[in-house]
C-alpha cells in the first residue's frame, strides 16, 4: 500500500510540475492588438502581364533589383517557374490559416518584448531555396513557400527524409518564429558542448513560449518517432554524454556528432540510426525547461543567463 501511495505521489509530483510549467506560457493575448496583411508577391508576379509589370515593381520595389524588364519578363513566362507556380497555388490558394497563425506568433512574441512591431509580410518562390525559405528583418518577413508544399511532394524527392519531413505548411509559422528568435539573441560565443547545447536550449524554451500550442515534434523538426526515442532515452544519453566526458569538451566533431543537420546523432552504436540528429539541442532544451521550472525567473532574464548559471541551477536530472 504504501508503494503504491509513493508512486501516487510521484505521478502527482510530476504532473504538477508539467502543469507549472505550461501554466507558465499559458498567457493570455487576446487583448494585443496586431494586425496582419499578407502580400501574395508570389501570385501578383507570375500573374502579371508585360504591360502591367510597371505597377508590379511599384507595389514590391524591394524585390526588383536592377535588371531590364525583359528579364523579369523571361521569368514570368519561364515554364519551369510557373510549374512551380501552379504546384505552389494548389497548396496555398487559401492562407487564412497562416495568417491565423503568424498573428498569434505576433501576439505572443508582442507580450514578452512590447516593442516588437509586427513586420510586413510577402509571401514568394525563390526556386526552393531551402536555406532562405524565410527572410526576416525588423520591419520585413519573406516566406517562400514552394519550400513547403508537403513532405511528399514530388519536387523534394532528392532531399533527405530528415530535411523534408519538415517542408509542409505547419511549420511555416515554426520557421518564422525561429528566425525573430535568431533575430533575439546574441551571438553565440559559447565554446563547450554543454554550453552550445544550452545556448540552443535557450532558443528552444523561445518557441515554448512564442508557440504554445505548437507539438514540440514540429517546434524541434523531428519526426513522432524521432521524438519518442529522445523521450525514451533521455537518461542514457545523459548519462553517454557524462560517461564520456563530452559536457565540457570543445572539439568541433562533438558539435557535428550531436549538434549539426544530421539524419541521427552518432554515438557510435548500433541503436544509432532510430535516434534523432541534435540530440545535443533536445537535451539543451530540457535543461533550460527544468531551469525555468525551478527559478523564477523571466523570459528576459533567461537569455541575460550565461549558460554556465543555467547549468548550475537547472538541477536536470533526466527519468530513470
């Protein structure tokens, strides 16, 4: 009986501090006032006829480099590019969700830092320019979206399963969250492994509070079954990293090991290929999450927190 009121106590011990923390970011953003408009450059350009081309270039001057018009002419007709086009308006003739979505990112992202203005958003294509699918800066956001016309689209068949699981129209508004968070932080001059991992963790509890109601899986870009085996395992990667003396090294193969792009982390064992690539910033972002839930402290004294601090106080200890 009294193992069974301890284990009670225990399931009632944890749940408390899951509902702490999530109690923590539950905030209440109706009141902001933002406003959106989402400009369709995408559909205005690769729609304009040669003798209107002039009230294009007026409405989007930003995106009209030097270039005779018959360059833009060329490209407007190319077939290829309105391919690309057709395929892109299948999945996006309708972006009511998006917009719903990137005005609760605002909100949010508006409640934690009151001087944020929203930015002009422009929706394009960029040829599947996957590193710069958005383009952010404090007054501009310039999402690509034929970078996100689904996992299984037949434009991404070259591309990894890791990189193009995440090429669907949910993780739009992830992406723009993570570069106003890029935006936010200051640069990363942190040299050890468990430094780095927090430095990303830090960027990771971001997301936590700018997308709330966002599934972890697409706030980290892993698949479900990625993301159960980093739940699953948490205690013995945190042990792997302990055992062999990786927190505070500072060689380059330990970042790409388990912080860069990859398919899977590479601890050189056979269980390899099932974990996820980051694992580094998963553990980051569970050390940063247990910090929060056991100081208190504000989101804008989280990032004036050296890692080092973070470490010392987050008192992370992973499940057995």
């Amino acid at each position: 009986m009294r193992i069974i009121l301890a284990l009670v106590i225990l399931v009632f011990i944890n749940a408390s501090c899951k509902n702490e923390e999530n109690n923590k970011l539950d905030v209440d953003v109706s009141s902001i006032d933002v406003s959106i408009e989402i400009d369709r450059f995408d559909v205005d350009f690769y729609t304009t006829k040669p003798e209107e081309l002039f009230k294009t270039k007026e409405k989007y001057p930003m995106l009209f480099p030097p270039q005779p018009d018959s360059v833009w002419v060329n490209k407007i007709n190319n077939k290829d590019e309105q391919e690309l086009f057709i395929e892109t308006q299948k999945v996006f003739t309708d972006i009511s969700d998006e917009k719903e979505q990137l005005t609760s990112l605002f909100k949010h992202v508006t409640y934690y830092n009151p001087k944020f203005v929203s930015p002009k958003v422009i929706t394009m294509l960029t040829n599947i320019d996957y590193n710069n699918r958005i383009v952010y800066t404090d007054s501009l956001l310039l999402i690509s979206l034929d970078a996100y016309l689904g996992s299984k689209h037949e434009f991404y068949n070259e591309y990894p399963a890791y990189v193009k699981q995440n090429n669907t129209k949910n993780h739009i508004v992830v992406d723009v969250a993570k570069a106003i968070v890029g935006k936010q932080m200051l640069p990363n001059r942190a040299r050890s492994f468990v430094d780095k991992m927090i430095y990303r963790g830090k960027k990771m509890y971001l997301l936590d509070a700018y997308l709330p109601q966002i599934p972890d899986a697409f706030k980290i870009g892993y698949s479900q079954k990625k993301l159960d085996w980093a739940k699953g395992n948490e205690e013995q990667i945190w042990r792997f990293f302990i055992e062999k003396d990786l927190l505070y090294n500072t060689g380059k193969d330990v970042d790409k090991r388990f912080l860069d792009l990859a398919p899977f982390s590479k601890f050189y064992i056979e269980e390899d290929s099932q974990s996820p690539g980051r694992i580094g910033e998963w553990i980051g972002w569970q050390i940063v999450r247990s910090y929060m839930q056991k100081n208190d402290v504000s989101l804008h004294q989280l990032l004036q927190t050296n890692e080092e601090e973070i470490f010392k106080k987050s008192g992370y200890k992973p499940k057995r």
